[in-house]
C-alpha cells in the first residue's frame, strides 16, 4: 500500500497528531512561514529555548477540520508534512494490514474519548488544550488535596485511563522522532 493511499484512510480515521492526543504543539521548522500560518489561522507563538526563540503552533490544531481534513494542508508547517506515525508507516511498509491499523486506531480514540469523558467529569472542559496538559492540570488539582472519596475515585479512573491510553499509543503510534 502506498503512503498517499494508506495515510487517506488511515490519517481521516485518526487525526490524533493533530487534535492534541499525541503532541502538544508543533514546533516550526526554518522555512515555515509564521506570519502566513498566522493569516491562515494557526495562533502561532514564540517560546524562549535556551539561547533562542522557536515558534510552535499549539494543539489541537486550529485547522483540524471535524472530518479530521486540514483546511491548510498544502500550507501545513514542516513538521506536520514530515510525521508519519508507527502506525502508518507500519501498513505502507506491510508489517500491520489496513483493517488491523483501523481497529488501533477505534481502540486509540475509544481510550482518548474515555479520557476526554474523565476530565470533564473532574472539572476540567478546556477543549482547546492538550490532552496531555489538561491531564497535568488536573493532576496538579488534586495534588492539592482537599477532595471527597468520590473525587479521588474519579481521579484514579482517570489517571487509569490516560495510562491506558498511553501505552497504546506508545506501542502503535508514536514513531520515536
């Protein structure tokens, strides 16, 4: 299977790389434009770096679309031309067959949903961030004590799920990059 052919199936059915499951933002790579990506949309933003400055567009990407498309795909930064998951690269190279990587991936998003589902539960509705960093956050709440049983119980099953979830997407997605 080709990569064109394979990532249009597989990548529609996912978008995890770029709805904040898998990374928290992309880093722009020298020859990405900021201030294009900016007027296409993207809330571009410089961060300090040891002895420098790079710029990265947080995740979930502004220009996911809901089919899980990107409305900038021929302008997309660098690094989001140049990933290719595990999974992906697994069926173009015909170690895992299509249908298999299919059912990762309804499992990967099951996980991610039920995570979703979790925060929302222990207070935590910011669409717009990370899975990762609105985990952290939450974590960090309850760190600071001061909840009932049932809160705490809740915490565990997220904190079940996120790890659940993580070592799905250690084993099948993340390419090690």
């Amino acid at each position: 299977m080709t990569t064109t052919t394979a990532a249009s199936r597989l990548c529609l059915a996912c978008g995890m790389c770029c709805n904040g499951v898998l990374f928290r933002d992309v880093e722009l790579q020298p020859g990405d434009d900021a201030d294009a990506l900016k007027k296409l949309g993207l809330p571009v933003r410089s961060v300090r770096r040891g002895d420098g400055v790079i710029a990265k567009a947080p995740q979930p990407c502004a220009a996911l679309c809901e089919d899980n498309r990107c409305r900038i795909y021929e302008d997309r930064p660098t690094r989001c031309r140049q990933f290719e998951c595990l999974l992906l690269t697994a069926v173009v190279s015909g170690e895992v067959e299509a249908d298999a990587a299919m059912k990762t991936i309804r499992q990967a998003r099951l996980r991610a949903d039920k995570v979703l589902r979790l925060l929302r539960q222990s207070g935590d509705a910011d669409e717009h961030r990370p899975l990762s960093q609105r985990f952290n956050r939450t974590r960090r709440r309850f760190e600071g004590g001061g909840f009932d049983d049932d809160a705490v119980e809740a915490f565990a099953d997220l904190t079940l799920a996120v790890h659940s979830l993580n070592l799905l997407l250690s084993a099948k997605f993340y390419s090690g990059d």
